[in-house]
C-alpha cells in the first residue's frame, strides 16, 4: 500500500507543475500572436504625432533621439509602435507574426 501512495504523490505533484507551466504559458505577455495590418502610420514632422497612411489618421506616438516612431494597427485592436527602418517593408492587409510588449512591437515576422 507504501508503494501506492508513493506512486500517488509522485502522479499527483507531476500534474500539478504540469498544470503551472500552463498557466505560465498562458499568461506570458510575450506571446506570438497572429495578426494583419490594418493600417501604417509614419511621423508628422518629429511634433509626436503619426499619420495613416490609408486613413489620415493622426495618433501620438513616442518621439525618439532619431525623430518619432512609426505605428501599426492590427486586426485585434491593436494599435502598436514600430522601428520606422527595421519594418518597413511590411504591408497593410498583410498577415504577420508579433511579439509585443506594452505598447511597442518587439518582433515581426511572415513566418511562424
């Protein structure tokens, strides 16, 4: 009967650092999410503003040493800024792979 109980607890604490590496995964604010661009939005004479590129749209975005960021909205809402240089050769409709974090994409990619 040890040996049952042994094995029981060994089963049980398995499950439960199983179960917690879920929820790590699951509540990772670094996730790959998949997306497509709605719109692009590039700097408005270095003032902290951005304009879209389909829309006119005029938002805030961080001004940096090197002028204002860029932006991209996504199809769930999103609305994060961007490296101007580093992503400019992503297009609106286009469907991507990001990594975000706050308001600022980390990562951009085609490929999963």
């Amino acid at each position: 009967m040890d040996r049952v109980k042994q094995k029981a607890v060994i089963l049980i604490g398995l499950v439960a650092v199983l179960i917690i590496l879920f929820v790590v995964y699951l509540t990772s604010p670094s996730r790959l999410e998949k997306v497509e661009i709605v719109e692009k939005y590039y700097p408005h004479f270095s003032d902290g503003k951005a304009v879209g590129f389909k829309t006119n749209e005029v938002i805030d975005v961080t001004e940096t040493e090197e002028g204002s960021n860029c932006a991209m909205k996504f199809n769930n809402g999103k609305t994060l800024e961007i490296d101007c240089d580093r992503y400019l050769t992503y297009k609106i409709d286009e469907t991507v792979y990001i990594t975000s974090d706050g308001k600022q994409v980390k990562e951009i990619r085609r490929k999963r």
